[in-house]
C-alpha cells in the first residue's frame, strides 16, 4: 500500500508543470558591477513579454524605485504587460562601490547603460525588444546614449518624458514660462498670489549672461519646483493618483522598503560634487539628435516649469527619426511628472507606442 | 572595486582583536577586582532602526572611579548613592539584513567611558550612560545576482564589498530586578557608523541596538558598592 502511495505522490508531482504562467509576474534584483559602482536594477513585471522598459532616472542623483512606488498606475499596468528595469545609476539611488570623482562622466554612465541592455538580453533573451524611458535627467542620459549609432540599433523605441536634453536653453525657457504663468495669477488675483509675485520678483531680478553655468541652472531649477509646487496647489495640473495612504505607505517604504534612505541621500551629495552636471551644461544635445533615428515617443507636461514643454519641441524638431514615427505629445494638466498628474492618458500613450512597434 | 582586499585586512584585523584582548586581560590580572569583570552582551542590532539583526559582544570595564555620597530617606535612615565612572573597552560583532538590497557583517573594538549609579536607596538597581568610539571592519553581501562584464560577456559573481567602519555611540541602561550582587542591564545604543570607503567619499550609518548585559563574574560583590 505504502510502495503504491509513493508512486503515486511521485506522479502527482513528476506531472506538476514546472514551465512559468503565462501571467508570471518577476520580481528580480540584479546587480550591475562596472568600473567600480554596484548598481541595482529591480526587473519587475512580465518579464515573458520579451519587452522590456528600462527606467532612466532623473537626477542626476536621483533613485528608479521612486517611479515603482510613488507612480502606481504607471509601475502597475507597465508592469503588467512588460518588464520594467528600475535601473539606480551609478552615484545615485541605491548604488555602491567607491570610485575616484574624477572618473565619473556622462560617457561613463552611458556605458553602464550599454552593458546593462547587453545583460538583460543574456538573462532575458537575446530578442528582448528594449524601451528606453528616460525621465528628466534620463531625457540627457538616454539622449546622448543614443547619439551612438550602435547602442542605438540595440534599442526598439525611445520615450523621452520632460527630458533635460538641452540644460542652458530649458534654464532660458523656465524663466520665460515662469513669467508667463505667474503674471497670469497674479492677474487672476488667486489666493496664491503673493507666492507668485514671489516667482515673478525672482524672475525679473535673475539675470542670464550669455554662458549659463551650474550656479544659473541649479538657482533656476529651484524656483522652479516652487512654481512646480504651486501650480499643483492651485489645481493648474492635475491630482493624478489620489492614495488615502499614502503618508503611511512613504513611512513604511521609508524604513522597510527596498531603498536605503542614507545611501541615496549620501549619492545625491557626492554627485553633485562630480562634474556631471558641468559636463551635461557643457554639452546640450539639440545640434546632435539628428544622428538619433530610433522610433521616439517625446511626452511632456504643459506646466513643466523645471524641463518646460519648449524643449519638447526642440527635441521633436531636432531628432533624426523621420516624422511617422516620432510624436510629440503635451499633456495639459501635468507639470514635470505627466505618469504621476495624468498616469491613465501617460500609460494609455506608453502603452499604444510599445504595441505599435513589436 | 577600489574597496579593502577582504581576506588579508580581516585576518589582521582579528588578529590585532585577539592580541588586544589578551593584553588588556592580563596586563591587569593583578587588578582583576570583584570591581571589575568580562561582561557579555546580546541584543537587536538594527541598521537603520528597521533593517533587522543582531549583535553580541564582550567587554571589559577598567580603571573606576567611584564616589559615595549620603543621603536622607524621606522615611528612615541614611542611605549611600554610589557613582561610579569606568573605561570600557569592548569588540563586537554584529550582523544585519536589508530585504531586496544586501546583509551587512560588522566586526568591531570600542573605547568609552561608562558612569554608572544607584537608584535612590535600591542597592541593587542601577542605571548607566556610557559614550563609546569604536573602529570596525565592516562586509557587505549584495542579495540577488551580481554580474559583471568579462571576455565572454558577463560572468556571475559574489557581489560584495569591504569597508573600514570607524563609529561613535551612546548608550543607556537600567538593571534588572535581581537581587544578585552583579544584576543584568537592559540597554538601549544609538549609533552612527561612517562606511569608508563608499562612492567617491563615506556614508553614515545609523544604528539603533538593545539587548542585555550580564556579568561573566559569579562573585558575590555588586560591582558598584565595595
């Protein structure tokens, strides 16, 4: 009786199927070790699609889990169809190593993502179709990642969202937008009014030379997450995802989650004294996207005061892509984060320009 | 990585540990006092408060300073607060884990001064401060998979890395009803730790600890009052 049972706990199992749901669900850590940084890269979501979206952070010094854990709907239905690599840069996020300052570059970086796209194919199949999603400082990495005529046959499509390809004219396009709104508050006499006149008394005292330089830029950038910061108070750009908990959940990400709040707070202290920023300021892309013709997607907030929508025009303008197969689109209720003030239109857009290319 | 070559510093590093202990064990054998005796301590080590762990360790307090002071009882006779002030010198070795990103391993020695006193007319209940600066040896261990390129595309390896691990840190305790002459303490350790190497310069780590402190000795003299 008991040879009978074993044969048949064996069979049961020996028949279990051992092959992964078609609706399998990754959840991987990776580490990239390059030229002396660990970088982590969280593969999330449907890794069988044989798609994969790699998220290039802003920053530079910011962190990938961010867009995995503060833009849900964007994590949650990317993550759903395809694989998303939340990918931390070096000197950014959760990355380690120790290197010396001097050796870190944009090229460099532009490397690391190289190497990165080769490994995801080793591990998730040499036909994995690659998506580029660069936010922000992302628009600069992934823009001059693709100015490489080989690095860019290796990527399917390209979506830049509010990216900072050209950081002396988007310092030139924020003040002017800057101006634009809050003359239009303070017109409108709204209950803010007082801050904008704040914004407007910055704008008009700031003056540009002619060579914008870091300390140009990083004054500007700041006034404008303020004016960011107060366009979303007076309902100019959308609410986008409203979660009742989401203090309890920042808390309980800020202790227990996958990030280390002091190893991204320490990366975005040490980058800031590279000369990444220097190096991005010193080379803005614009004369140069003519040597990118990937298939590009270019998705940009009406009310982006850091990277304004000007520069979304001047990257559709300039790009090699010919002219069906690259669009410009403007979100008008969203600021410089369209996946977190309009995530539905944002997904549904992502979404139709993956489909149209596989 | 530009990090310390694990092995050769580690067994130098234990090395110097062992050959510490052993000095500081002997060379006062002749002082070895019902004052002052190995302690071991056990407790939750967690990095940053919430990566969880633990850690244990021995230490040794030496070269006191005590002072007795009368009091009045509200109800009664007199009683006597003792303080006393002592180096400690202790080694430790603590262990962490951070879900989805690495374990951390930490050896340390520690240098401070403990104060330690009576509670009001209670002989046997104490409660202390002590501040510590302590030199550790500090391993990482990646969790998940770390590749790197090779010849051959990427090759599979242990993620890891090593740093130095200087640190400064306060603690406090309060004794254990008990009325044995050498009480447990419950304690309670803040920590920051400075990660050398880390990116292009160091990181702090913060580390919250508590746990509890026994006495080695069996002797039946409380290691306060003579």
């Amino acid at each position: 009786m008991k040879a009978y049972l074993h044969i048949f706990l064996l069979l049961t199992f020996a028949c279990t199927p051992e092959s992964p749901k078609p609706d399998q669900q990754s959840r991987d850590l990776i580490w990239l070790e390059h030229a002396g940084a660990q970088m982590p890269v969280w593969v999330e979501g449907n890794t069988i699609s044989n798609v994969m979206v790699i998220i290039l952070h802003g920053g530079p010094g910011g962190n990938a889990l961010i867009y995995n854990e503060t833009s849900i709907t964007m994590a949650t239905e990317l993550e759903e169809r395809y694989g998303v690599a939340y990918w931390d840069q070096r000197i950014s996020g959760n990355s380690r190593g120790s290197f010396d300052e001097k050796e870190v570059s944009v090229e460099l970086m532009a490397e690391d993502l190289d190497l990165l796209i080769d490994l995801l194919q080793e591990l998730y199949g040499p036909t994995l179709d690659i998506f580029l999603l660069g936010h922000s400082w992302g628009g600069y990495l992934g823009s001059y990642y693709l100015l490489d005529p080989e690095r860019q046959a290796k990527v399917r499509g390209w979506i830049d969202v509010d990216g900072a390809h050209n950081i002396p004219s988007l310092t030139r396009d924020a003040l002017e937008l800057m101006e634009e709104v809050s003359r239009a508050q303070i017109g409108a006499d709204v209950d803010s009014r007082e801050k904008w006149e704040d914004i407007l008394a910055f704008v008009e005292g700031f003056s540009l030379g002619n060579v914008i330089d870091t300390d140009d830029f990083v004054e500007v950038n700041l006034q404008a997450i303020e004016a960011e910061k107060l366009a979303f108070s007076d309902g100019l750009t959308a609410e986008g995802e409203e979660d009742p908990n989401e203090l309890l959940k920042g808390l309980l990400s800020y202790f227990f989650g996958k990030h280390h709040p002091l190893t991204a707070l320490t990366n975005r202290i040490q980058i800031n004294q590279t000369q990444i920023l220097d190096e991005a300021i010193a080379n803005p892309l614009s004369d140069q996207l003519l040597r990118i013709t990937t298939p590009s997607l270019l998705l940009w907030g009406k009310l982006d005061f850091v990277v304004p929508p000007n520069q979304g025009l001047d990257a559709y303008n300039n790009l090699g892509t010919p002219d069906n197969q690259k669009t410009l689109v403007i979100f008008e209720e969203s600021g410089h984060s369209p996946m977190s003030n309009e995530p539905d239109l944002f997904v549904d857009i992502v979404v139709g320009f993956i489909e149209g290319l596989r | 990585m530009n990090s310390l070559k694990p092995l050769p510093h580690f067994s130098f590093f234990l090395f110097g540990l062992y050959f510490f202990s052993y000095q500081i064990g002997w060379s006062q054998d002749s002082t070895f006092s019902q004052f002052e005796s190995l302690e071991w301590e056990v407790g939750y080590f967690g990095e940053f408060a919430t990566h969880p762990g633990l850690k244990a360790g021995i230490s040794y307090p030496f070269g006191h300073k005590l002072k007795v002071r009368e009091k009045e009882k509200k109800y009664g006779g007199p009683f006597q607060i003792y303080k006393k002030r002592q180096w400690i010198v202790g080694s430790n070795l603590a262990f962490y884990h951070q879900p989805n990103n690495h374990n951390g391993y930490l050896a340390t020695i520690e240098l401070g001064k403990r104060r330690i006193k009576n509670k009001s007319y209670y002989r046997n209940r104490y409660t202390f401060w002590a501040w510590e600066l302590g030199f550790g040896y500090y391993r990482y261990q990646l969790l998940g998979n770390t590749f790197r390129p090779s010849a051959i595309g990427f090759e599979k390896i242990r993620g890891n890395g090593t740093a130095i691990m200087p640190s400064l840190s306060c603690q406090w305790g309060r004794s254990l009803k008990s009325k044995k002459a050498h009480p447990g303490f419950i304690y309670i350790k803040f920590h920051s730790l400075y990660e050398v190497p880390f990116g292009t310069g160091f990181q702090l780590r913060l580390a919250l600890e508590s746990g509890v402190i026994y006495s080695f000795s069996q002797d039946t003299v409380s290691p306060i009052q003579p």
